[in-house]
C-alpha cells in the first residue's frame, strides 16, 4: 500500500498528473489484490473514456461511475456520460435519485417550500413549475400501489444499466427504496414523465459537464 501512496504522490507533484496519477494508482491496487473493481465519480464523458482506455491497457475493466442522475437532472444523459457508460459497458450509478433534498418526493410544495440553503434552490416559482410532473409521478404510484419515491426509482432503473443509491436513514426508508424492484412503467409513463420533466428548465446539479 506505502507503494502505491508513493506512487500516487510522484504523479500528484503536477496538477497535470492529477488525473493519470490516479487511475495509476486504482490500477496498481487492482494488481495487488488490494481492491477487486475500479469506479470512479463524476466524470465526464472524455475523463469517462481517458480512464477505460488507459486501465484497459493493463486489463483491467472500470466498473462504474458515479454522478448526480435523476428525472430533473439528467446531465449525464445531456453530455453524453450515459451514452459511454452503456458503450463500455460501464455501470452508472446514480446519486441524488429521487433529485438533491428529495424534492421527487413531493414534501415540498410551492406553499410550503424548504428552509435554509435549499430555499435558492426549490424557490416556490420553480416548486409551482415542478408541480405538473409531481402530481403525475402520484397518480401513476396509486395505478402500481407505489409512492412516488419508488415511481421516481423505477424511472432510472428503466433507462438501462442504471443504479440507483438512495440514502436511507431508517429502516422504512430502505423498505421503501426496495419497492422501486420487481415491477416496471410502462414505456409510455418514462416517455411522459421525461416530456413533463422536460418543462421544468435548468435543474440545479453537479457540474458533471465542467471536470
């Protein structure tokens, strides 16, 4: 392990090698048994294929790719992040599924909008245009017997070589996110709730686009 910290540190000297220093790094713990699978978060369509390429190199595949993916904020999708993870054969795996503070739940509303730093984001003008998309989200849960968490799952989960990761803080939570498996929308639900999701405009997200 002292090896490859060394060895990260050497290639970390310059910025410049921030990145290759890195992978590197992934790699060589792959080779000595330290790790079994290589991820990585956040990158971008061309950090995305620097990093297949240079790991396929030394055989060894990269696994996943973590970023900020859900109805409103579909980045990935946008920038082309999704397309190169289904090429590769890439995991995407998604945080913020049911969108940052949860707001696909629908505990916000343009009456009662969140306190605090989130108030600059779910302003009540952008709750009020969000609104549309919430009350379908509800209306096809009650068709399968679902919240519309799980609705908002199901959803990532049919784009295809999605995971979602959720953060459960009890029990019931967990419960809940499990009820987004074992049952699909059908491909006129995903294609209306993307259209209404469509006309919300700019969604607030990691700048996936800028690394």
């Amino acid at each position: 392990m002292e090896l490859i910290q060394d060895r990260i540190k050497r290639k970390l000297s310059s910025p410049m090698n921030y990145f290759s220093g890195y992978i590197d790094g992934l790699g060589d713990a792959v080779e000595k048994g330290l790790v079994k699978a290589v991820g990585v978060s956040n990158y971008s369509e061309k950090r995305l294929r620097e990093a297949f390429e240079k790991l396929k190199k030394r055989g060894i595949p990269l696994a996943s790719n973590q970023v900020n993916y859900s109805l409103i904020y579909r980045a990935p999708e946008e920038k082309g992040v999704k397309a190169a993870c289904d090429e590769l054969g890439i995991t995407l795996i998604a945080y913020s599924p049911i969108a940052q503070a949860g707001v696909l739940t629908g505990k916000y509303t343009p009456d009662k909008p969140p306190s605090g730093p989130r108030s600059r984001i779910y302003t009540p003008e952008f709750l009020t245009r969000l609104q549309p998309l919430l009350n379908r989200i509800a209306e096809i849960g009650k068709k399968y017997d679902k919240t519309s968490t799980q609705v908002s799952l199901n959803w990532l989960i049919t784009q295809g070589n999605v995971v979602p990761i959720p953060g459960a803080k009890t029990a019931e939570q967990a419960e809940e996110f499990r009820g987004a498996l074992g049952w699909r929308l059908s491909d006129d639900e995903v294609a209306e709730l993307r259209s209404l999701a469509s006309e919300i405009g700019p969604v607030v997200g990691f700048p996936v686009e800028n690394l």
